[in-house]
C-alpha cells in the first residue's frame, strides 16, 4: 500500500529516513494511502478527510515513536512515525537528555501521550497509561493460552469401590483377589458360576473403580488466576475512563478512551472464555503443591502460570492509599509539562552549584507524579550554618486576597500560580522571593504572550513575609531564537526585572543561573 504523509498546513510531504516517518509535534498531518478504509496511530482511529484514502492525523504535545496501522480491503500496512520536538524547541538530544535526567529523579514521572515509545507512556512505576501499554499484548496471548487448557485439561482420576456382577469383571486384579479371599462364600459362588453354565446368574464381587474428573487442583488455580485477572483489569479499565472523563477533549483521553476499549474487548474474551467452559463450574483455589507441580511439568499450564503472574505482578498493579481513590502513579503528561518538571530539577542543580556547603532536603515530591494534581507542596529546602534559608516551590498557590491582609502569599487580582518560587530568608532581617515561569514555546508570538504571566506576578503577587512583591519574574526556556535574542540579554534582565532564560537540557546555560538569582535576592 502506497503511503504519503502530508503537512496539512504546508502541504509538504514529510521526510523519510530507513522508512520511519519523521514527524514534529503539536502539529497536522494528513496521511494519503489509495485504497485505506480505515487508519489507526496505535489504538487511536483516524479520521477521514476529504477524498477517499485520506486521514487526519493531528500530532499533540507527545514525543516518542508510535506505529500507523493502515486497512484495506484486501491489504493491510503499518508504518513507523518518529514525532520529534518541534525544530524551534529542544532538540533530539536535549530531549532525550531531559528525560533520562527525569527518570533517574523522579522514577515513573515522564509519561506523555498518545502511544509514543519514549517521552510518552513508558513508566517505570504503575501508572494506568503504563499499566495498559504493558499489559494489553498480554491479554490476547492469556486467551490463546487457556483455549489450550479449554481443549485439553488435566484431568483427575477418582478411585472408588463398589459392587458389580462377576460377568463384568474384564481383568482380575489383586483387589479382586483379596476381596475374594476374604469372602469364602462369593468366591465358592464364583467358582461354581464360572464352572457351571447352569449358574441362574453370576455373583456379586467387589472391584475398586476409576472415573476421571477435569476438578484437577491445576484447573481450580487458573480458575483463581483468571478471577483475579479479571478484578485486577477491571480495576484498570475504571481507572482509564476515570482519567478519559477528567482530560475529555484532550490527546489524553483520546489515548486512554482507546485502551479501555481494547482491554474492555480483552476482558469480554477470557470472561466469555471462562463462562463457556468447565472452567465457571469448578472451585477457584490458589496454587497447591500440585497445581504447582503439574504447572512445572505442563508446558500448557505453565503458559498461562506465566502471563497470568505477569499481569498479576505488584509491579503491575494500581496503587491504592488508605482514604484517597485509586489513581496512577505516574502522570500522564504533554512534553512542556514535562519541560516543567525539568526546571524544577535544573534550577535546584544551578542553585546547589552556586551554594556550596549548604545543606539541602527535598520534600512533596510524590506530589508530582499525580495526574490530577498540580504538584504544589513540592519543594527543595536549603539551610546554611547561619540560619540563612532559600526553599524552591513549584506551583506555589496564591490566593486571592483583595485587602493584602496578612502575610502569607496571596493575589490581589485572583488566584496565581507560578511554576516556581525561589524565596531567601537571611539570619538578620534580610528577606526576597522571586518568579519563574517555564515556557516550551519559543516563538515570539508565544514568548510574547507569556509575559503578560511575567507582569501578572509582578504586579498582583504579594509576600509580606519575604518583602511583599517579588524581586523579578524571568521565563525559562528551553532554546533563543534570532528574533527573540533581546528579551535573553543579561542587560535587559537586570535592567527590567524580567526577561527570559535560556535553560536548555543536556546543555551549560549561557548564564550562570544560580549565581543570578542568588544576586537578585542579595544572598
């Protein structure tokens, strides 16, 4: 099937490099393929536009790699895209820069969207997005797994006694035998029958007989682990319309409305499965000894054993705490959050690095990994010998407060939120705090805008404990372009109070970042 991507607002075809489709975010594009009806970036269906063959394939804030699954009538394809920053922001590096410095701070917090491979929703800690990527190819082969189990179970031999006629006896066992023995009169019936065709019927004997019976302990654990598959995906498949429902209109619930309807459909399989089979009808027991072993010895079973403890591992589970809702343990979040949560870790680095000798502590970092959640509480706390004091805040809330009464931090125009909060509280009197707002968007037009946040905390944020109004505002980003390079001159900053920073991941800022904002609050 012959594939074109297009950009929809250029009209230019993209660039093909060893046949991955090199794409950049936040951007549309329309994939042309003669003779598709029906196109996919991963789980999520595309929408036709215009001619036939042709679809929409909007890219949000996500970078990663991703796979475009296209269906004819008669032929089937799928390509590889590669969705890159876009050229004006970070680059490839920087990116890839800023994400392994993410994980090794905060495992499990860079999740973005949309199916992306890398800066998307690979986790290492168990968030739904996470769970669904992981475990979703699993449940296809789980089904396969107890079809074979269906087909052929073990089966269990009962041995009981009883009493039938000698005529029916096909082979004389000990058991007969010793029964015999032990019954003079039956035995002295059976021989004169035996003996005699006269015999008006053959004697009673007792033989010990076997019937087998599929309530094997083997059966009754994949009973326990498909029960326990089916609470755990559950819990999983709530969770992901949980978040559909909280991001609706966004890539988000896009990605997560696609994945419960997959695992929804998985689900329906192995419970049909289960329902139609002696599988519904016999008791759900965890392992025994002999389940255990007839797991070993069985290549069927231990197929299942092994997906099913797969998807039950703890690595793979949902976390829930005492009073609060189940909810993911990582975010599932676009890459200028991500960009965010960088500056965070950056700007403490620069600070760490201007400071020496200060003793440093973190604390509400769990915070930045819900998804709900806007992190506030997170902080880095630094104590000099003296009693001088700095804390770096993200999100720190300001409440509206028309009158400025008291002293905590407060909006006298509604409530605010800058990302971060740098504040110094000297051993004597000495008091300040500052602004920083992070921007992934670098274009003047963008830059531009974000100002009108820069003036906003300027003017209407109050801190009467650190001196009332913030010392500057500067916007932190991650590349300068040619028409922009004024607003990133050291001259303009310390003239103006504000002004943007280059803080570029995987590189040296071409400011000494922690020297500045320590001198802009006279540490």
């Amino acid at each position: 099937m012959n594939v074109t991507i297009q950009d929809r607002e250029q009209g230019a075809s993209v660039d093909w490099l060893d046949g991955v489709a090199r794409l950049e975010e936040k951007r549309d594009y329309l994939v042309v393929a003669p003779g598709c009806l029906e196109a996919r970036l991963a789980a999520r269906r595309l929408e036709p536009s215009g001619a036939p063959g042709c679809f929409l394939l909007p890219i949000g804030h996500w970078i990663g790699d991703s796979h475009l699954h296209l269906a004819g009538p008669e032929q089937r394809t799928s390509v590889r895209v590669e969705v890159l920053p876009r050229a004006e922001k970070a680059s490839e590096l920087s990116w890839a820069a800023l994400l392994d410095e993410l994980h090794a701070w905060l495992p499990g917090v860079t999740a973005g969207l949309e199916g992306g491979g890398h800066g998307a929703v690979d986790t290492t800690g168990s968030p739904a997005p996470g769970l669904a990527l992981a475990l979703l190819p699993l449940i296809p082969e789980l089904e396969r797994a107890v079809h074979r189990v269906v087909a052929e179970p073990r089966e269990r031999e009962l041995r009981y006694e009883d009493q039938v006629r000698m005529h029916t006896v096909r082979r004389i066992g000990g058991d007969v035998i010793r029964w015999l023995a032990r019954h003079p009169d039956a035995a002295l019936a059976a021989e004169q029958w035996s003996s005699s065709e006269d015999a008006a019927q053959d004697p009673w004997v007792l033989q010990s007989l076997a019937i087998s019976s599929i309530d094997h302990q083997a059966n009754r654990y994949v009973a326990w682990l498909l029960r326990r598959i089916d609470l755990e995906l559950g819990r999983l498949g709530d969770e992901l319309r949980r978040i559909a429902r909280a991001q609706a209109g966004s890539d988000t619930a896009a990605w997560c409305a696609a994945r419960e309807s997959v695992l929804s459909a998985g689900l329906r399989a192995l419970q049909g499965l289960v329902r139609c089979s002696f599988l519904s009808e016999i008791k759900p027991e965890p392992p025994s000894p002999q389940a255990l072993l007839t797991v070993l010895d069985d290549p069927v079973y231990s197929r299942v054993h092994t997906l099913a403890r797969r998807l039950l591992s703890p690595r793979f589970r949902l976390h829930e705490r005492p009073g609060d809702e189940v909810g993911p343990s990582a975010a599932v979040r676009p890459s200028y959050d991500l960009y965010e949560l960088w500056t965070f870790l950056a700007v403490q680095r620069q600070l760490s690095e201007a400071l020496p000798g200060w003793s440093w502590r973190s604390r509400g970092l769990g915070g930045l990994s819900e998804l709900s959640g806007t992190g506030a509480g997170a902080a880095f706390v630094a104590n000099r010998e003296d009693g001088g004091r700095i804390e770096l805040l993200f999100n720190k809330t300001f409440k509206l407060a028309i009158d400025g009464a008291g002293s905590g931090p407060h909006s006298l125009t509604g409530e605010r939120r800058p990302d971060l909060v740098l504040t110094w509280r000297g051993p004597g009197e000495e008091r300040a705090w500052l602004c920083l707002d992070a921007k992934y968007r670098v274009r003047k037009r963008n830059l531009a805008d974000a100002f009108t946040s820069a003036h906003v905390y300027r003017d209407a944020l109050r801190w009467s404990e650190f001196g009332g109004r913030c010392r500057c505002c500067y916007l932190l980003a991650p590349a300068a372009l040619g028409e922009c390079v004024g607003w990133y001159e050291t001259e303009f900053l310390q003239k103006h109070g504000f002004g943007v920073i280059r803080l570029t991941p995987g590189e040296s800022t071409e400011h000494d970042l922690g020297e500045q904002l320590c001198a802009v609050l006279g540490i």
